[in-house]
C-alpha cells in the first residue's frame, strides 16, 4: 500500500483515507474497482489511459464516512481488480470481456474506470453475453451512436449486438454537441432521451427513479454510464468534450449514489475524463473519486448500514 507521505499527507489513525478501502486484493466483493485503459480509438486525440491511476491517487484525500447519510464504507467490501491495458480494438475488448467475464457472479457491483467512453461497449457486452437482458442508463452530452468503433459509438454498438433501444435512457444530451441525424436515430430505436433542458426543472432523484423504471422493465439488470462531460466544463475541465452548461458537480454525485443504491444496478463506468488536461487543483479527477465514493455509498445504503 502507497504511504500517505507519498501523497504529501499526513496520517491520522482515526481519520481512515478512502484509498485504504481498496488495497486489498478479494475475490468477491460489494464493490469492485477496475480500471480500462481505453484510448487508442478516441475521436479526439487523449491520454484516458492515465486517468484510473489518476483516481486511485485522489482517492486518498477522502474519508471513508458519508456524514449526511450516516454511512462508512468501512462496512462493506471492497477491492481493486487491477486494470485491463491495451483495451483498444478487437483484441483489446477480449481482454475486457475475459476480465469482466464472472464479476456478476463474485462482485455485487463493478465501478469500471475509463479510458474513453468505449469501455461502455467493451465492459457491458463482457459481462452479458446476452444483452437483451440489461438495459443501459448514460449521463452523457452526447449520444454516442455514431456508425464505426470510437468513444463515440457505444451505445449503438450495443443496440447492434443486441441491446433494445427501449431499455435506453440518456440523461443530459445537450443541445449543439449532437447531429440531427443521431437524434433521429436515437428516437428511431426507441431511446428515452432526458436532455439537459429538462434538467433545470427536475431533481435528479426524480429524473432517476424514471430511467431506473424505463431501463430496468422485463426484469433487466442494468448497467450506467457515467460520462463525466456531462457536467458544465467549469467542473469538468479534463473532459475534451465537455460544454459550458452542463450539469453540475453535485448532480452527478447524486446520480452515482442513486444508481449504487439501486440493487438492479450491476455495473457503472466512468469515463471521457483525460487526467493529463485537468486544472491545477485536479478538480475533475477529484469528481471522478467521489464519484466512485458516492456508488459505493449507494451500495452501503441498500445494506441498511
């Protein structure tokens, strides 16, 4: 385990670093980390690939203690299952199915850290073979259904491979960062669009509790997204393609939070954040930590802890 003076940060045997919570190796688990090194297929040129390593470090300027909710993830299980390298192309989305391939039968929740936004393909169709059986929530500016193999193409990748658009929700599409060609494509395949409009007049619980009843029908496990470009670029300056207006730093805790507590929810990634671009005081790596806090908080909470 990395000391905390490796951190520059002091010890405190009551104050326990939130890093500490995945540093030991555990072949189930409440919450699995994993990070893929997705990058080489980007539609703009990034350094994805240094983002997990980036997350694990600010990992360790949080607690393990959810105040507002009384929660220490303390009380559940956790670990880090490593990272899958060359992710990239076919090859590379074998090595992440075979990785990926028993996590629902060992880890009740697998938080996958991107690398770019084609890990959402690559780690929902290692974990089901069959994906006529999950449905897929993403809180993403974009649609991601662009023909070809980028960040720019997983959810329509999915849908090809056998995911119903019917069991699709975007929440935050924004307006002037999608074609009208993918718009229709998306309501062609039946996908429920949230845009980011809809948003300043709705709680995200709110909005939440409707993608969970939308993606969850027929029974489906359910796998989100957590596209980090989602949010306004002033708290997500790591992200290329994130746009002044996005949703908010909070809103998104919240989500990961929700989707954690949901016990529908199997998996959820989080991606587009390129560690090398962020700001000084690394504010967008900083949300990625909490957001993978906040998930694991979710878990926590459906243990009644």
């Amino acid at each position: 385990m990395v000391s905390m003076e490796s951190y520059g940060l002091s010890h405190d045997d009551k104050w326990t670093r939130a890093n500490t919570l995945f540093s030991e190796a555990k072949a189930s688990s409440d919450v699995a980390l994993l990070g893929v090194l997705a990058h080489e297929t980007s539609l703009s040129p990034t350094r994805a690939d240094k983002t997990p390593a980036a997350i694990r470090a600010a990992l360790a300027r949080y607690s393990t203690y959810s105040a507002s909710r009384g929660i220490d993830l303390r009380d559940i299980s956790l670990t880090d299952l490593g990272d899958v390298s060359a992710p990239d192309h076919s090859e590379g989305e074998q090595r992440v199915a075979l990785a990926v391939a028993n996590v629902r039968e060992n880890h009740g929740l697998l938080i996958a850290m991107g690398g770019d936004n084609s890990i959402t393909y690559s780690v929902a169709a290692g974990m089901w073979p069959d994906l006529s059986k999950v449905g897929l929530i993403t809180l993403d500016a974009h649609h991601d259904l662009r023909d070809g193999a980028s960040n720019g193409s997983p959810v329509w990748r999915l849908i090809q491979s056998g995911l119903f658009g019917k069991n699709i929700v975007q929440i935050g599409i924004s307006d002037f960062a999608n074609s009208r060609e993918y718009a229709m494509r998306a309501m062609d395949n039946g996908i429920h669009v949230i845009a980011r409009d809809a948003l300043r007049d709705r709680p995200m619980d709110d909005v939440m509790a409707e993608a969970f009843e939308v993606a969850g029908r027929g029974d489906h496990e359910i796998y989100v997204d957590l596209d980090v470009d989602v949010c306004d670029r002033s708290v997500a300056p790591a992200c290329p393609a994130s746009v002044p207006g996005g949703i908010s730093a909070d809103e998104l805790r919240e989500a990961a939070f929700l989707a954690g507590a949901d016990a529908r929810v199997r998996a959820i990634d989080i991606t587009e954040i390129d560690a090398t671009l962020d700001a000084p005081d690394q504010r967008t790596i900083r949300l990625a930590a909490l957001l993978v806090l906040e998930a694991a908080c979710g878990v926590a909470s459906r243990k009644n802890y």
